[in-house]
C-alpha cells in the first residue's frame, strides 16, 4: 500500500518542475494545527516503533549508516548468540534457509537472479571485484563521470599508473548531473568500461542511470553502476538501467549491519571477468594443475564472511520490499525536500543539491560558521549528521569550489516535526 505523504496539521507540499517543492522560503506553509498536534501516518508510526533508535536520536545520517529495524537486530543477535552457543560452522549449517534467502531477496529488490548475486563485505570490495577484473591493456580507456565516488577514482588512477590505461571523465550538463550526449561523445574504439556513481556522497542528485544504459548499449560496453548511496532509497531495477554490474552496500538505506554489501553480474557478462582473487569458495581444484570456477557471481565472493550480517542484510531488504520500494522513495524524496527548502529559507545558508531528480541527501554549509562547528552543536542536541569532504568526490568538488559542507540524508522513519527541529537548531548553530 503507498501511503501518501499527508499529514493532518502536517506541510501543504505544493510541487514544481522535477518534483521539487515550491514552498516560501521563510517556512512550509502549516495547515490546520499547530506542530505540537500534528498527527503521523500509519507507516511512519511503524517505521519509528520498530526502529529503536529513533527513541535516543535524530538520525540524519543515513547515508552513513542507517538505523537498524528491530527485526535486523534481532536476527544478528539470534545468529550470534547460535554461533556461541553451538559453534560457528555448526550454527552456519543450521540456518541455510535464511542464508541463501538473502540471495533471493536482494535479487528480488534489483529484479535479477540469485545466481546473479554475489555478497560482499562493503560495496567498494564489490566495486572492486569487477573494476580490477577487468583484463585491462596499455592504452585502454575507462569511462566515467563528475560524481565519482573517491575510492572509485582512486582505483582507476592506480589501475592508470598500473596498466596504462587513461581516464576519461564526461562533464555535467547545466542541471549538474552526468551529460549524457558528452558521455557518448567520449567513447573510443579504447572504450573498455563505463562507470558511474549513481547517487554521489556529497550531493542530492540521482544520476541519469537509465540513459547511461541506453548509451552502453548502444555501443556494446560494459557498465557498472555505484548503487551505494541508491540501494534503499532508489528503486532499482537492472534490467531497466541497463548495467551489467552493481555494487551496493547493506548498511545505509537498507538499514543492514555493517560489514555487507553486495554485487550484481549480469549472468551474460560473468565472463568478461577475471575474479582479483579466488580461494576455495569461488573456484574448485578440479585436478593437480587446474581448476573450476563457480558458474555463478559466487565466483566473486570469499570463504569466510559475517554470516550473521549476511542474514541480518537478507532481513533489512526483505523489510525494505515488504514495504514497497516505490513507498520508501517517495516518502523520502518528499521529506528531503521539505529540509532543503527549509535550510533555503535560513540566513547565510547554502544548499549545495544538484540535479533534476533528487534523494534523501541535503548537503549544505553557512557563509560564516564552519561545517564543523554546525555538527558539534547538532551533536550536543542528539541531532546525528555527517561531514562532507572535498576528498570524497574531488572532481565535482573542485569543479564546483565546494566547502566541506554538512551532509543531511533522511529516511522514511524521520518525521515532518525532526525536519522542522533540524532547521531551528541550525538557525541557531549559525546565529
């Protein structure tokens, strides 16, 4: 059921082009009741009262880490407290089924198969697994956009100083999103891979994944696709992207535990990869000199893992589809909004938000008062958010003469009244 975004006593949301709000910047405009009475919907009632730590804190951190459902700590404890009591490999043996479920559940959320899935400690070890797999060759080309993630770029610089291979890095257009015409512009007959961040770490904007899609199919290239910051609070589906390989981590909008991710290989593009490393788990030593590798995205995977987490990650997504993803991406596309707005409307105060569709992220910094200074005093209030360094996309970064700025990221189980909260311990953080 999508619950709509209506509030009795709530924020009259009055939408313009791309959907963003069209509010005075002074305030959003109240209806009816004060914000004392203001009264939730039933999904935000459920969110908050099956996330525990929405009773101790303000958490608009979220694209660090989010809060953890009750049902995700609970089959991390459940697990852990098996291994104790029974032993590790004897605890693993025992619970299969909810294992492998979490195959099956991640490629429900991004409509692949299981055998397309491959779990992994972090999204940038996933990220990894496909970018150094590449069979790359002197003078080969990787193609790539503005918002590229840091530990990304650093990987192509170090593969560029490896193999020789060259960068190419296509511009954004007037909306501050990867220009996809100047993208296809840059293909070569050296073109061995496109890669993009589909959500950056230090912007609201949501890239044009789609179109890059249409373009890497076009001309035949391989594409992988950064979902870090999208899994969760994007709704994905591959095939309609058009990647053939994803990367994502479990602890940000999932709202999994820390140390899983995963990775999608498109089955048609398993071989176009060299795993980096193999151990027993991904290949089999078939003969004295030789081996098999698995034939499915397990390949790119590893013996030993967090098996709990892994159990728990499989949980988080299948509360993210239970509720429909479509459902938890309005609702906080909607809510970020309402706080860019807001944080507008405040003196001295800069949103720093591009694009023509927009996220859960709010990044933003005051003319006078340091980033820094604003998280302290947040932090004093119980109010959780993140720095944004240069260092984390230096080639949007510097392109754009970006502070280090204050990074908001919302989820669905945040409230109309945390918005408003928020915004007045800003104003008076900077007064």
């Amino acid at each position: 059921m999508l619950y709509p975004l209506s509030y009795e006593g709530g924020y009259s949301l009055k939408y313009g082009l791309h959907g963003q709000t069209t509010l005075p910047n002074e305030e959003l405009v109240m209806t009816h009741k004060t914000r004392e009475n203001r009264t939730e919907d039933p999904l935000t009632t459920r969110l908050r009262a099956e996330t525990p730590g929405c009773e101790k804190v303000l958490h608009f951190n979220n694209a660090g880490a989010g809060l953890m459902p009750r049902q995700v700590l609970d089959a991390v404890k459940t697990h852990l407290d098996l291994e104790a009591s029974t032993g590790g490999y004897e605890a693993f043996a025992a619970v299969q089924p909810a294992y492998l479920d979490t195959y099956h559940a991640i490629a429900e959320l991004i409509r692949a198969h299981p055998g397309e899935i491959a779990l992994a400690e972090n999204a940038t070890r996933a990220w990894d697994m496909v970018f150094y797999g590449i069979r790359w060759k002197p003078g080969d080309r990787v193609l790539t956009a503005q918002a590229s993630y840091a530990s990304n770029y650093l990987a192509m610089m170090q593969v560029r100083d490896r193999f020789g291979i060259d960068i190419d890095v296509a511009p954004n257009d007037a909306d501050g999103q990867v220009d996809v015409h100047a993208l296809e512009g840059l293909i070569s007959a050296r073109t061995r891979l496109i890669c993009l961040t589909h959500v950056p770490t230090n912007s609201g904007l949501v890239n044009p994944a789609e179109d890059v899609g249409e373009v890497a199919r076009k001309h035949g290239l391989p594409y992988l696709l950064d979902a870090c910051q999208s899994a969760g609070q994007v709704d994905l589906d591959v095939n309609h992207i058009g990647c053939d390989f994803l990367s994502a981590t479990g602890r940000k909008y999932l709202r999994g535990p820390r140390g899983t991710g995963f990775l999608f290989v498109r089955s048609d593009a398993m071989d176009l990869l060299d795993p980096p490393f193999l151990d027993l788990h991904a290949a089999r030593w078939s003969a004295l000199n030789a081996y098999e590798l698995m034939p499915d995205a397990r390949r790119f995977e590893s013996w030993e893992g967090y098996v709990a987490g892994k159990i728990g990650l499989g949980v988080a997504v299948r509360y993210a589809l239970e509720i429909g993803m479509p459902t938890l991406e309005a609702r906080i596309r909607d809510l970020a909004a309402g706080l860019r707005q807001q944080l507008a409307g405040l003196p001295g105060i800069t949103v720093h938000d591009e694009g023509v569709r927009q996220c859960g992220i709010v990044t933003f910094s005051h003319a006078r008062t340091p980033s820094s200074d604003i998280r302290t005093h947040l932090a004093a209030l119980k109010m959780n958010v993140n720095l944004s360094d240069p260092d984390w996309a230096r080639l949007d970064a510097e392109r754009r003469g970006l502070p280090i700025m204050i990074r908001a990221s919302i989820h669905a189980y945040n409230t109309l009244d945390e918005v408003d909260r928020f915004t007045d311990a800003v104003r008076l953080a900077t007064t």
